[in-house]
C-alpha cells in the first residue's frame, strides 16, 4: 500500500512565524501535491512538483512557497503565517500514468492564532 | 478549465435504503473522474475512478458511480447504505490531457441514520 505522512497531525502557530510543514511518501510517486481544505469550498490547490527540484503554483499559492530536493519529500512553507492560513493541509502524490488517482496523507490541521 | 460541482452540502438516508450523492463536471477534453471519501479527521481515501470504458465503475465498499457523458455527470451510488458510510465524499476530476491536476467540488456529507 501506497504510504504518505505528514510531520504533524496538529499544529498551532502564531501570527508571523514561518511555518514548515513537510510531507513524504514510499512508492516513488513522481507527482506530489499540496492542498488546503476549507468547510464548504472542497479542497484548493496550493502548489504541485512534478519531479524533484520542480514546482508549480496551483489555484492559490499566495503566501506559500515549497520545497523538493528528494524524490520522497515535498515541504509546504508559510513564510509568514496568518490567521487567514489556519486550515487542514492535505497532501497528496501519484504515480505518472496509472489514471492519476491520488493518495493522501492524514492531513495537518494549522491553527494560527 | 475544469471544474466540478456537488449540488447537495448534506445527504441524509435510512440505513438499508440507497444512497446517491451527485456530481457534475466540466472539462475542455475527455474526462478523468474520481470519487473520494473522508472519515473524521483522516486523510480522502480513493473509492473509484473512470478513464474510459464501460459507464458503470464498481469501487471499493460496495460503492459503484454512472459515467453519463451528454449529463456531464457521475453519481455515486450504493444500493444499501449502511451507518459507517457516513462520511464526506468527494467528486474530482482532470483533463485527460492536461497534466495530473485534480480539481475537486466543495464535497457532500452522507449521514446515514439507524
């Protein structure tokens, strides 16, 4: 089975830290994902990479950068967190020509006070 | 642009009765659909997807999603809910030939009483 974890399952942060939130998976998935999930509006891309050291920004990359130097690992970064960022982050990758269904990590519910 | 939409916030049923729970789209080329459900504080779990093929897509816990191409739908189904399906569930799809970006609708939460 397909396994991606997140660091944190829970995360509270203060308005203006940066925040890193770091994501890997064990299949050798070339595609990962970052979204973040919001009561009523599904779920919102942030950023994806589709290999190693490449990223490109999704539907709402404002305030977000990422990172990925191994195949396994893609970071999501809020460089200065606020309180409009609190949210469940949820990541995801998949294997290049299966179809593209994507499996997903627990998530990380952030919390910026 | 793709994009998908799920008319209903919250579907309630009797367990034991059938559940549907709606889905439409929108994409330039052929479409790639999937289904997703969440359980409480967990991650979406794949139930079922369409690429091609026949129309009818059986998936994962009993649960089984009608392509219609001239509805530009794909429903969910199950013909008999029971309580541990209560969940919300996720309709997503892509473009065929636009990369693995997924665009997902706003989700529908099943409740589904004793």
């Amino acid at each position: 089975d397909v396994k991606v974890t997140q660091s944190s399952r829970y995360l509270v942060k203060r308005t203006g830290e940066k925040v890193f939130l770091e994501c890997v998976q064990d299949m050798d998935h070339e595609n990962m994902f970052w979204y973040r999930q919001d009561p009523g509006l599904g779920l919102r891309l942030i950023y994806f990479s589709y290999d190693v050291k490449m990223k490109e920004k999704g539907d709402i990359p404002e305030g977000y950068s990422v990172s990925r130097e191994k195949k396994e690992r893609f970071s999501l970064i809020l460089e200065s967190a606020s309180t409009n960022q609190t949210s469940m982050y949820l990541c995801a990758s998949t294997l290049v020509g299966t179809g593209g269904e994507q499996y997903f990590g627990p998530g990380t519910r952030l919390t910026v006070t | 642009a793709q994009s998908v939409a799920q008319p209903e916030d919250q579907v309630n049923v009797a367990e034991g009765n059938p559940l549907t729970v709606k889905c439409t789209y929108s994409v330039s080329g052929n479409p790639y659909l999937f289904w997703y459900v969440q359980y409480p504080n967990r991650g979406l779990q794949f139930l079922l997807k369409y690429i091609t093929g026949d129309n009818l897509v059986k998936g994962s816990y009993g649960f089984e999603a009608e392509f219609n191409k001239s509805q530009t739908s794909f429903h969910l189904k199950k013909p008999s809910a029971l309580v541990s399906d209560s969940a919300l569930y996720f309709c997503a799809v892509r473009d065929g030939a636009a990369g693995n970006k997924l665009t997902f609708g706003g989700g529908t939460r099943v409740l589904v009483k004793p």
